[in-house]
C-alpha cells in the first residue's frame, strides 16, 4: 500500500507505539493521585511537558494538553471569546479554515458574537492588509490557519502579527496543526498568542494534541471539573498520549531539515509528472507546503478516483479527512476562485518523511493507468 493521506493522519512511530505501551503498561496511574504511583504518572506528564515546550520554542507552563486539534481549536476560539466578550464581540477568521474553526465560530456567531471571514486570493492567500481593514473597536480574537490541510497554502501570520501588533487587546490563534513538522513557526518571534497542534499529524497517535496559550492570555474553560492543566483543561490526562506525543514531536522536529528535504523531491517530481497528465489541474500554488499537493482530474468526481485509486493500492484523499464523506465541494477550493466542477473532483496527495521516491514513481504509474480506464467507462457511457 502506498500511503499519501498524510494530512488526514499519520501511521503512528514504532518508538511512539512502545512509549504509548510502556506507560500504560508499567505507569497506569492517576497524575492527580496523592500516592507515589500517581505521582510517576504525574513526573512522566511533567518531562512531557518540559520535553515538547522546549520543542515548540516556549515555556512549558504554557503548554495545555488536549484531545487533538479539534478541542485546541474549540478551547481556543470559544475559550477566548468567552474570556474577553467584555472587550467587544467582533471576530475575524479567513473562508479557508478547518471545519474545527469555522464551525467552532459559527457556534459563537449563533449567540451574538459578529465575525469577518476574509476572502483570499487564486493562491489561496489572505492579504494581511485586508486584516487591518476588518478591525474594529470590537475585534477580540484573530484565528488564521497557518497551512491549510486541502491545498497546502500558506497564510503569512507574521505579517499578520505586525499589524496585530498595534491592537495588544486583540487575541491571535493560529491553527498550526498542518504547519509542524514541516513549515516552521516562531511562536514568540510571530506574536502568537494561542496556538493548536494535533499529535497524529505527526506521526504521534490519534486523541492528543497541546494548545500553546502564552504566559498571561487567559482562557474560559470549555471543561468543568477536575481542574487539570492549571485548571484550563479538565480530564484526567492521556498520560501514554503525552509522552508518546512527546517522543513524535522530536522525531519531527530534530530531523526537520531532513524530512522536508526528503517530501520536496517527492513533490517536485510528482507536480512535474501531474503536470504532463492530460485535463489535470494542479490547484496547490507553488509556493506551499512541502507535503500537500491538490489536484483534478477534469472529468472525473474526486471520491469516484479515490476508490479507483485504492483498489490500484494507492491511499489518497478527496477533502480533509472529516468533510470527505460530505462529498460536496472543496469550500477552500471555490473560495480561491476554482470551478464547482474542479473543486467537486479534488484529490489531496499529502507526504510524510517516510514516503519514498519509489512510492512516488509507482503511485504516477497507478494514476495513469487508473485514468485511462476510468476515462473509458466514462466515455464509454456517454
Ligand atoms: C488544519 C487542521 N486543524 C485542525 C484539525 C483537527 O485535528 P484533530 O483531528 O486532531 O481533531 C485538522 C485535522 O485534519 C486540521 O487539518
């Protein structure tokens, strides 16, 4: 099987599945537990933390442990907006988000809060000037995603942060879930005040993630309860999650170079062969991400393809994971401008540093051979 659903998920590292195990098998313990097992726990939670700040360039109290990106994205956005709603009730986010954004401020939207969703260009680019032009004495809370997780575009969140700059009150989210590992991010250099990761993105497992809340913003808790993670976040933590989280994250970030390197001659060879593939359109501009290429097969509906490209032994997807099944269109795609009919047949090829030139050359060979026979039924039924 070749694997380029990459964005969609990760295959978890063999030395993140033994750390996973590990911890549970020999540190099962409650990190809240006044006993000395319950403190391992707690100590392993701590290294954690220590480990994966370090990492991601911050310090480690302000790290907060969560469920994934989707409860990042959520923590954040209604966090904020409920925390600062005194200030004003005014949010500016971009047409391009996540469904965990875009969702998680129509939820605001529905009890009162207004928001400004920038429009973005071919390229799929937010101007940041058109930032400036949408604050108001009302504007809380900036979310822009960093790498979009359809078409790979990145969004210039340090100019953003100039001009944010000017307004301190204003809280900036970034959605970095696609970024690491693979676009680097100065958190402290680009002003970000909250940030969201997901550790399945990068090879770590599925139900773990950290929201980096920088010292001083304040949140509204989402969760009542136990009062976990300095009282942001309650639930009794994924002690096994955390670590192996934190084992994933430095297998990404240590061998940075490396791997981006790795995903770029893959890229570079897969655009070039797409682009001498007849009625082949390549949407993902070429200044992007290293490992996210989109495109369509003009003619052909994106989960008719996928199938077909399954069947060849070729994993690949539509959409992002959670609106595939939606089969609409690509809403990132008709927002850059693309057709109904491009944006309804879009396939996402995403990488990771463990897929190889071979696998590109085969997958090429795959898409090929599945196009011919796809394009002789269909012509075969007109
Ligand atoms: C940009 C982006 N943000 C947020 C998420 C949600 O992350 P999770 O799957 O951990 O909930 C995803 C997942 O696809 C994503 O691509």
């Amino acid at each position: 099987m070749i694997y380029f659903d990459n964005s969609a998920t990760t295959r978890p590292h063999e030395d993140v599945l033994e750390a996973f195990l590990k911890v549970n098998r020999d540190f099962f313990g409650n990190p809240s537990s006044l006993h000395n097992f319950g403190g391992k726990a707690e100590q392993l939670i701590t290294k954690a933390r220590e480990q994966i700040a370090e990492l991601a360039g911050v310090k480690p109290a302000e790290i907060i442990f969560t469920s994934g990106g989707t409860e990042g994205n959520n923590l954040a956005i209604k966090g904020a907006a409920f925390q600062y709603k005194g200030r004003g009730n005014h949010i500016i986010s971009t047409e391009i988000e996540h469904s965990s954004v875009k969702n998680a401020i129509k939820q605001l939207e529905k009890i009162g809060f207004r928001v400004t969703w920038l429009s973005v260009n071919s390229d799929g680019i937010v101007d940041p000037e058109a930032v400036r032009n949408a604050i108001t004495d009302e504007t809380i809370l900036v979310s822009i995603i960093h790498v979009n997780n359809e078409i790979g575009t990145i969004q210039p969140i340090e100019k953003i942060s100039q001009i944010l700059k000017n307004y301190p009150k204003i809280i900036y989210h970034v959605d970095h879930v696609q970024g690491i590992g693979k676009v680097p991010l100065d958190l402290y250099r680009a002003a970000v005040d909250l940030c969201t990761f997901s550790a399945h993105k990068f090879h770590g497992l599925k139900g773990n993630g950290f929201l980096f809340k920088r010292n001083g913003i304040r949140l509204e808790p989402l969760f009542a309860g136990g009062n976990q993670e300095q009282k942001w976040r309650s639930g009794t933590e994924n002690t096994g999650g955390i670590v192996a989280m934190a084992k994933a994250l430095r297998l990404a970030q240590t061998n940075l170079q490396n791997n981006v390197d790795s995903i770029l001659q893959i890229r570079n060879f897969l655009l070039e062969e797409l682009k001498k593939i007849d009625d082949i359109v390549v949407h993902t501009p070429a200044k992007a991400a290293p490992h996210i290429i989109n495109f369509t097969a003009l003619g052909l509906k994106g989960e008719v393809l996928v199938h077909a490209l399954e069947d060849a032994g070729c994993i690949v997807s539509t959409t992002s994971a959670c609106s595939s099944k939606e089969k609409t269109p690509s809403s990132t795609l008709l927002a850059m401008g693309a057709s109904e009919e491009a944006a309804l047949g879009a396939i996402r090829v995403s990488l990771s540093y463990e897929n190889t030139m071979g696998e590109a050359r085969q997958f090429i060979e795959a898409l090929k051979k599945t196009l011919d026979q796809l394009n002789t039924v269909v012509r075969r039924n007109k």
